[in-house]
C-alpha cells in the first residue's frame, strides 16, 4: 500500500542554544545534530512536500536559525519521490 507523507519540520523543538530564531524557545530541546538526523531519516518516507515551521528572523542571532532551516530543507528534498 503506497501512502502519502509529508513532512512539517518544527524549529521550536530544536534547543535555543542551536536555533534561537523560533516563536518559542524552549531550552533543554534537541541538538541540530540530532534534529538533522531525523530529518534525514524520515525524508525517505516523503513523496508529497515539506515544510518548516516556526522560523521567527526577528529573534534569530546572526541567521544561525536560517542556516539550520535551509539544512533542514536540503537534507529533507534529498530523499523526495515524486
């Protein structure tokens, strides 16, 4: 059975110490490291699209956010099936 995924990657889980640049930071989250890996790993179920959530440029500290979210993004349309 072929099923339709689409993958939402949230930045507020990922801790302010990697991602400051959120609407609301909550330290203690994940690493970037460890946010990166389940990107990858849940990218080879994607076939429809992915999106980022929560991405706030007015709190970020030199685009150390927007960098993260472009990673993310790039890591997460590697594996895409169309």
């Amino acid at each position: 059975m072929s099923r339709n995924v689409y993958l939402s990657i949230d930045l507020d889980v990922i801790d302010p110490a990697f991602a400051p640049g959120v609407t609301t930071p909550v330290p203690g989250g994940l690493s970037a490291r460890e946010k990166i890996y389940i990107t990858k790993t849940l990218s080879s179920f994607v076939n429809i699209g992915v999106d980022i959530m929560e991405l706030n440029p007015r709190y970020d500290l030199n685009n150390i956010t927007a960098m993260l979210a472009v990673k993310l993004i790039y890591y997460a349309l590697g594996n895409l099936r169309i």
